[in-house]
C-alpha cells in the first residue's frame, strides 16, 4: 500500500490519497491515472494545529 499527498500553501498536508499498488509499481503518472482505495483529508484550526481528520472510502 502507499499514498500520495497534496499539500497546501503553508506545507501542510490537505489530503493523502492510498493506493493498493506493490512498492515498486507506483510511481506519480501511476498515481494520476489511478482511482486511490481510500483517502484522508486533514482539516486544520487557524492557528496550525489539526481540528480533525476525515477518512473517505
């Protein structure tokens, strides 16, 4: 399994997608093109810190 994030302006994650892919067969083109088995998205207060996580399947 693996994943790939997205980051926002301050660097920070917004969301992390997984993938079913073996190690060695993931790569970002692969990622593009693939549907993730789930995702996370991080949601934050203004002051930086995470208000709560939400899991998407």
């Amino acid at each position: 399994m693996h994943s790939t994030v997205v980051l926002n302006k301050d660097f920070k994650i917004e969301q992390e997608n997984i993938f079913d892919v073996e190690y060695n067969k993931l790569d970002i083109k692969l990622a593009n093109l693939l549907q993730p088995s789930s995702s996370i998205i991080y949601h934050y207060h203004p002051n930086g810190l995470v208000k709560f996580v939400e899991f998407l399947f």
